[in-house]
C-alpha cells in the first residue's frame, strides 16, 4: 500500500490524469495513420510531431508546480553526475563496439538531416521529461519504488511502436524484444525517474541527451550482439542509480549506513550479473548450453523431460575429434536432434559425414549428419528438470515424418 501522504491531492489527480492524457494522446498519433487520415504526407508529419511535444510541454509548464526533492544547492552536483553517467554509457557501448564491431549510422548525415533530427529528438526529449518529473512529484514526496517502477513503465510502452507488439509471434523474439529492447528502455527510464525526482527535468535531459546525441549524431554506431546490448541497457542504469543513491546520501548529509548501502549495491550489481548470465546461457551465449529432449530416442541414457548440456562444436578441429559412441545434437529442417554416431563415412571428395540412431530405435536414421549440421555434444544429463519447458511447448508439437525416433 502507499501512505496517504504520498498520494496526490483530488485537484492534483486530475491534473495528472491530463498529463497522462496528453502523453496516451501523442502515442497513439504516432502509432496510426492519422497523417493520411488528415491528408498530411509522413514527412510533413514527421515535422508536426515536435510542435505536439512543445506544446505538451508548454501545457505542462503552465500547470501548478511542485519542487524536486533535492535541494537547489545540490542541483549541480546531480547535473554533474547526470553527465557523467550518460558519458559513462557511452564509454562502455564502444568498449564493447571495439569486441562486436562497429556500423554505419542508418541516419542522414546532411546538414538538413542533423538540424531536423536534432529538433525531432529534442523536442521529443523535453516533451517526455517535462511529463515524467510532472507525474513522479505530483505523485510521492519520497522515495517511493512503487511509484517510480509504474512511471517508468508507463515511459517505457508509450515507446513501444503497435508494430513491434504485433511482429511479435515466437518465443525467441519475444525473448530477445525484452532483452535488447524492453529491459534496457525500463532501467533507462528509471534512472531518468530518479533524476527527475531528485533534479527536475533538466537533470534526466542532461542525462538522456547525452546518449542520445551520440546515437544520432555519431557517423558510425557500435553494432553489438543483442545479448551484449541487454548487458550495457540493464547493468549501466541500474549502477549508475545505485551508485547515484549514495553519493547523494553523502551530498545532502542523510543519515546512512554506510556498510549496508555498499552491500546493498554490491548485491545489486551481483544480482543483475548472475540474472545476465543466466538468460546466456539459456539462450546459449557460453560454450556449453542446455536443451530440453521432448523424446525417448535415446532411452535410457536420456528420457523424455531431462535436460542435456551440450559443449559447442567451435571448429574444425572439433569435428575431427568426434568419434563412434559421441553423442551429438545436430539440426534437421529447423528441429534439434539428439543422437549417438554409430558411424563415421568419408565420400570420394573427403567429405565426412555422420550415420546416426537414437539408442532406443531399431532403425538408423535415414540421412547421414553433415558436420555444418551438428551443434555440438552432449557432456551431461539433468534428469526431469526440463519438464517444465516441455509442457509449454506441447502446444507447438512438430510433426518429423523423416526422422526415427
């Protein structure tokens, strides 16, 4: 529950319920064809979109005011350190830029693309601050998660394009969605509540724009690994406000423990870690990953519902090195198959290949396995643990005429 005084006046309530109006309003504008409804083309609407964010921050503006927590003195200190975390970001994306590589900029490079860009973004920028410190100071007067967690996904989805939502049908894009893109925007948009919660908008401007300068400014981008850009977008927020909390603390003079709040961040920063890695090697990230066998082919060194760990074949020389009894996952017409080599065959070309069965099949399986085929072999079994992703996906079973289990 929240107390009754971090609750909002009724006059109070309704002026959020405008701003938050205004806020679904532009969403939805943006997210439809009301550019043809009205006969504007999508480039003259592209240029109308920044004076609906001036305007909603004028609208804003105009409304009764309420004071950021921090105190005035302290302002600079939190802009300062606003522009040191947004810097900070921008370090680490191009420290990982260096190990995944670097892009091309999609965005126009002209003089006239820069300036219109600018302003798209800017505008855009002090339209959604000006909205987020509005809601979060009208809404608690103290550090209240509940509150900030709710902002900042109400921030997060207005961001969310109807497209995105609805080019979502298969798991692993799902998956994927909220680790490069949902996850990310969520702990950004969280530091930024902080900030304006302790500095008013500029502050989360200061903060934001500084990425996003670099993001649409710089001609060339670093093109991470979606799995690299859920580690920078969750980790380098989520620091960065830990971090902010205490020097803070220390700024203003709160009265702190000093030993927990360095657990405290400390457990933070593990726990973030180990969740990141975690969903790695789910998804298989490291050299060894886990599959689920949804069959009895291979009973019973394997039933249905263990969970396998499988080491990746990473070159040639791990092809070489397979031999008969290797038991090996491998990839037919999209579906991941667990088998033991009972033989090893070399064409007249040297091309080798693999013959297959499962060890409770009678019958070998009828095509021979090519080694851009295999994924890797099996080093464990994990009895029963995979029973839970197998129910889920019984839903989806998949028919294989030609393969014998």
């Amino acid at each position: 529950m929240i107390e009754k005084n971090y609750l909002p006046t009724r006059r109070s309530k309704i002026r959020c319920l405008l701003v938050l109006a205004l806020m679904i309003g532009i969403y939805i504008i943006q997210n439809s064809s009301v550019a043809s409804f009205i006969g504007v083309g999508s480039q003259l609407f592209y240029y109308i979109k920044p004076v609906l964010w001036v305007g909603c921050a004028v609208i804003v503006w105009n409304l009764p005011k309420v004071h950021p927590k921090g105190k005035l003195k302290h302002r600079s200190f939190l802009n300062l350190w606003a522009f040191n975390f947004g810097v900070l970001y921008i370090v680490v994306s191009i420290i990982t830029g260096m190990i995944d590589g670097f892009g091309k900029s999609p965005y126009n490079r002209s003089i006239i693309g820069v300036i219109t860009n600018i302003c798209f973004v800017g505008t855009t920028l002090i339209g959604k601050e000006f909205i987020r410190s509005y809601l979060v100071n009208h809404l608690t007067k103290k550090e209240n998660y509940f509150i900030f967690i709710l902002v900042s996904l109400f921030m997060t989805v207005t961001t969310i394009s109807f497209n995105q939502v609805l080019s979502l049908q298969e798991l692993p894009t799902i998956i994927e969605f909220i680790a490069r893109y949902f996850a990310p925007e969520f702990c950004q948009n969280l530091m930024a509540t902080y900030l304006v919660f302790l500095g008013g908008p500029l502050t989360s401007m200061i903060y934001l724009g500084i990425f996003q300068l670099f993001h649409w400014l710089s001609p060339i981008l670093p093109d991470v690994k979606w799995i690299t850009a859920a580690l920078i977008g969750i980790l380098c927020p989520v620091f960065s406000l830990i971090t902010l909390q205490n020097m803070y603390a220390k700024e203003a003079k709160q009265t702190k423990n000093t030993a927990q709040d360095e657990e405290g961040i400390l457990g933070w920063i593990i726990t973030s870690i180990i969740s990141i890695g975690i969903v790695w090697f789910v998804v298989g990230v490291f050299p060894i990953y886990p599959s689920v066998i949804a069959t009895g082919s291979m009973e019973p060194m394997i039933y249905p519902g263990d969970l396998i760990l499988v080491r990746k074949i990473g070159d040639i020389e791990d092809i070489h090195r397979l031999q008969v009894g290797d038991v090996i996952q491998f990839r037919r017409n999209d579906i991941l198959i667990s088998h033991r080599i009972i033989d090893i065959r070399e064409d007249d070309k040297g091309m080798t290949s693999y013959q297959t069965r499962g060890d409770n099949n009678t019958a070998v399986d009828t095509r021979l396995v090519k080694p851009e085929e295999i994924n890797g072999t099996i080093i464990k079994v994990v009895p029963k643990v995979g029973w839970p992703t197998l129910l889920l996906k019984q839903k989806n079973d998949v028919l294989l005429e030609d393969i014998q289990f």
